[in-house]
C-alpha cells in the first residue's frame, strides 16, 4: 500500500490534486474564459452598452487573455502545477479582468466579483502562505484599480445604460469592500483547505500505523468491500495472490468467473459466516476465517478475512497418517511374512526339485506348469519382501560413501536383470563429483536399484533401450540420475507415481519409488521427476558431500 506524504509546506500540489490534470484543466478553462469574454464583450459592444471607442482596449484585454494562456500552452505540466507556475497563473488572470472590466463600466461592472473566485482558487490551490500572499495581491489589484479610478486617475470606461458615473467616494468604497471581500475569502478558503489537509494528514498518518500493525501479523488479513474490492491487506496476504498479479489485486484475481456472482452473494450476506475453507496457494495451506463488518443501521461494510498458513499442520497430520498407515502395513507385512514365506519356501522348493526330476524330458508339459509355479512363488515372496520394506524403514545410518563403487554396485545388481531384457546399462560419473557423499550406503544403493529396475521394465517385452546410471556436481552436493530412452510417462500419471500401491505395472506392488522416495527424504533431499512421451524418463535426486570438520572427521 502506497505511503501517502502530502505537501503543505508550500512546494508543490498536495497528493489530493493531480497536478498534470490540474495544469492541463486550468488551461482549457481559460480557453473557455478567452471565447466566454470574447463574446461578451462583442454583445455589449453590438448592444450599445458600452461606447465604440472601448471596443479597442476590450478587445486588447481578450487577445492578451489569448496570448497568455498560449505561451502557457507551451510550458510543461509540472512547471504550470508547481506553487509559483499556479500563483503566476491567478494574477494574471486578474490582472487581465481587471483591465477588461475598467474598460467596461469599472468596479460598477456585474463581473466584478470574479476576484472573489481567483481568491477562493488560490485558497484551494495553493499551501497556505502562498495562497495568502495571492490574495493579498488580489485585494492589491482590486484596491488600486478602486483608487485609481476614485481619484479620476484613470477614469474607468462607462457603461451607457448607466446615467451617471459614481462618486469617487462610491467607486472607493465599493472598491474597499470588495478588496477586503476578495483578502477575506482567500484567507478564508485557505484555511478551510488548509484544516482539511492536517486532517487527511491525520487519517493517512493513521492509516499508515493501522497498516504497519497488520504487516507484523503473520496471519494473512484481508479488508473486501462487498463489490469484491481489497480496501487493506497486510504482507502476508501477498501470499495468497498469483504471482502475476498487480500490485492492488481484487478478488477476481484468485476467482473463476462462474464463482463471483456466488462470491458476491456470500459477501453481501450480513449473518455470521461459519465457513472456514482451506485454501491451497502456491504449494502452502491456509485456514480461512470471516468476519462481516457492519454499520450502525446493521448495513455491511464488507468482511475482514484472516488466512492462518497451516502448511505444517497439514504435513505433521499428513506424516501421522503416514506413519499409522506405515503401522498398520508393518503389521499386516510382518503377519503375512509369517504366515506365508514357510509354505511360499515349501512351494518354491518343491518345485525346484520336481522340475529336477524332469530334466531329461524338457518337452513335458509339467515343465511349463511347475515353471509358472515356481515364478508365481517367487513373485509372491517379492510383495512380501517390498511391504516389509515399506513399513520396516529405518532412520538412515550415515557415513562416508564411494560414489564410484555405489554406482559398480547398482550395476553388478541390476546386469542380469537389464541383460535378460536386451537393455544396454551405462554408468557415467561427471568429472570434478566429489569422491564421496555422506548418506547410508545400503538405502541409496536400494534407491538406485528400484529406480534401475524401474527404468529398465517401462521398455516392456522385447524392446531394446538404454538406461544411463549417473552421477554428477550439484551445488547441493552430488546429483545421481536414472535416465531411460523409453516410452516415457503420461502426464496425469507424474504427480501418482510415488504414491503408495499405485502401479502401471502387471505385476509389482507399487511400492518401490514409494520406498525410494521415502529413504530419499530421510536424506534430506527429494527425487525430481522429468518425463515426455516417446523420449524417456529421468529420476533424480542429490545427496549432500561429507561436511568435513576442523579435526578432519566427518559430522554424524
């Protein structure tokens, strides 16, 4: 919210006036005042009201008043709107009238009273000392001109319907009275304008201090008059808002338009609102609370809307249902291990030996039945193994860890696997990685493995590629990479990938990049996912460098 520092020192128009509007709209009356001159002084002068020798000088003043307000055309917006460009401005507007109207009947004139209006303007216009030398200059001008033609100085041009030219005591106290008239309202006006100014002062000083208490609140708060307008907000409310949003947003912003109309509705409802709705913005969470702000009558003036982030409460429930769904799996995975690894083991045995026994005759067909026995088996005793993994996973035991063997290592695991398929396995390891990573050999090497194999399988059947195992500096640490040439992922399966039991797969529990996910967490760190369609898939996450102490050892 923009501070607001208005000038009452006399420098320049306060903030309440724009002062190119000013200068510019000020030209354009004067326009208006040369043609609304011109044309009376050519009625009067067609009328017979004022002799034909006055034509001359009249119209002298009209042309001077247009050739003013040209040469003023030609000066910069803010030079005319400054306090000097302005009080210039007044005087010669008055200086003008008065010659125009001593020409036309004198201070008897019915236009007289028009320095009354170049007072008041000063008063508006300009800080108050400069308006109350303004105005005195005014009564000046109207006093001398009222002295002038009192004492037959400069005799004013007669009005002819007027039978006879006042007295000079007359011409001087009209004159007087109307000097002391113009001082007064100038004076008067500028203090008016004056006690408006402290007091606008006064409510932005105000405002400002409401706004700087509410930019120390961590709560977002929001003011919304009911035609949706945001009338305060605090910094934190910022974080509600798009990124590309401007810099006062209403709530059209952050609003389908099939909503407003209900939104609208909502707003201009005056009973207590109970809604308390959790928005989602920007990856964070934010518990709504409203509140109506009404008049006296019981009219609403709007509603206060406070935003309280809650981004780590939703994580510590999120975590907590995790770790009761990790719980009850734990359970439920270590109840299954019991009950069915024994006749899981017993299968698997026995049909091992029976396919044995039925070496010599490969053409029966008890080979092919004892053979879908035995994978089964064996693909019963991996979900067994990945649920125990999933709900027995243990904080990580740090240390220093090759990178050049961990990457051998996932490769040694994964040949057979990617041999069997036709899939070429690469290992790249960037110059300048450091040596080693500090992390838990066996989980980071588990986590490599389940993206391995998981690379290696979205080929399908019969479908040679490449799978890229690498390694390389991240500013973080070092950046491991799984990459594949393969089909790729669909969108709308990216952000389900890691989520627990979700598989693409004919066969596998959905576990694995759960599991890979989780142990890369516990590192501090999460696994990025970049994937077309018809390109390939990268699975990366980095893992931080020993940090080396002044003794030489490494922090635990």
């Amino acid at each position: 919210m923009p501070s607001v520092s208005p000038s009452v020192d006399g420098a320049v128009i306060d903030h309440v006036v724009d002062r190119a509007w000013l200068a510019r709209g000020w030209l354009r009356l004067r326009w208006i005042a040369v043609g609304g001159a011109a044309g009376v002084v050519a009625a009067a002068l067609g009328s017979g009201h004022v002799p034909p020798e006055a034509g001359p000088p009249l119209w002298g003043g009209v042309l001077g008043l247009a050739v003013f307000n040209a040469l003023l055309w030609t000066r910069p917006a803010a030079t005319l709107a400054a306090t000097r460009g302005l009080g210039a401005q007044i005087l010669g507007d008055a200086a003008l009238l008065a010659w125009l109207l001593h020409h036309a009947g004198g201070l008897s004139n019915p236009f007289a009273p028009f320095f009354v209006f170049h007072a008041a303007a000063a008063g508006v216009l300009l800080p108050r000392a400069a308006a109350a030398r303004a105005s005195t200059l005014l009564a000046g001008i109207v006093g001398t001109l009222a002295a002038l033609e009192a004492t037959g100085t400069w005799p004013p041009g007669p009005l002819l319907e007027v039978t006879a030219i006042p007295s000079g005591a007359t011409l001087a106290a009209r004159g007087g009275a109307l000097a002391l008239t113009v001082l007064a309202s100038g004076l008067l006006v500028s203090a008016l304008v004056a006690a408006l100014r402290r007091e606008r002062t006064q409510v932005a000083t105000e405002r400002e201090q409401l706004q700087r208490v509410v930019d120390c609140m961590a709560d977002a708060v929001l003011f919304v008059t009911p035609d949706g307008q945001i009338r305060l907000r605090n910094a934190a409310a910022a974080q509600l808002w798009p990124a590309d949003a401007g810099p006062e947003p209403d709530l059209r912003q952050c609003h389908p338009p099939e909503r407003w109309d209900a939104l609208m509705a909502l707003l201009a409802r005056t009973e207590p609102l109970t809604v308390h709705p959790v928005l989602e913005v920007r990856g964070r969470h934010f518990e709504a609370s409203w509140a109506h702000v009404l008049e006296p009558g019981g009219a609403s003036r709007g509603v206060v809307m406070v935003a309280r982030d809650i981004t780590e409460r939703v994580e510590r429930q999120r975590s907590q249902m995790r770790e009761e769904r990790m719980a009850t799996v734990g359970k439920l995975a270590a109840g299954l291990a019991h009950e069915l690894n024994n006749p899981l083991g017993a299968i698997s045995l026995f049909s091992q030996h029976a396919l044995s026994s039925l070496a010599q005759r490969p053409d029966d067909p008890l080979v092919e039945h004892l053979g879908t026995v035995l994978r089964n088996a064996d693909l019963c005793k991996g979900i067994v193994r990945d649920l125990l993994a999933y709900a027995r996973q243990r904080p990580p035991a740090r240390s220093d860890v090759c990178v050049a063997d961990l990457l051998a290592d996932t490769e040694r695991t994964l040949r057979p696997r990617a041999n069997a398929r036709r899939i070429e396995l690469r290992v790249e390891v960037d110059a300048g990685v450091p040596e080693t990573v500090f992390g838990d050999p066996d989980q980071l090497r588990q986590v490599l493995v389940n993206l391995g194999l998981n690379a290696i399988e979205a080929f399908g059947a019969g479908r040679a590629g490449l799978v890229r195992l690498a390694a390389s500096s991240d500013a973080g640490g070092v950046r491991f990479s799984v990459t594949d040439d393969g089909p790729g992922i669909e969108p709308e399966e990216q952000s389900r990938v890691f989520q627990a039991f979700h598989t693409s797969k004919s066969e596998g529990t959905g576990l694995g990049l759960t599991v890979a996910q989780d142990i890369v967490a516990a590192h501090g760190g999460h696994i990025a996912l970049d994937s077309v369609l018809g390109v390939g898939s990268t699975f990366a996450f980095t893992v931080s460098p020993p940090v080396r102490l002044l003794g030489g050892g490494s922090a635990q």
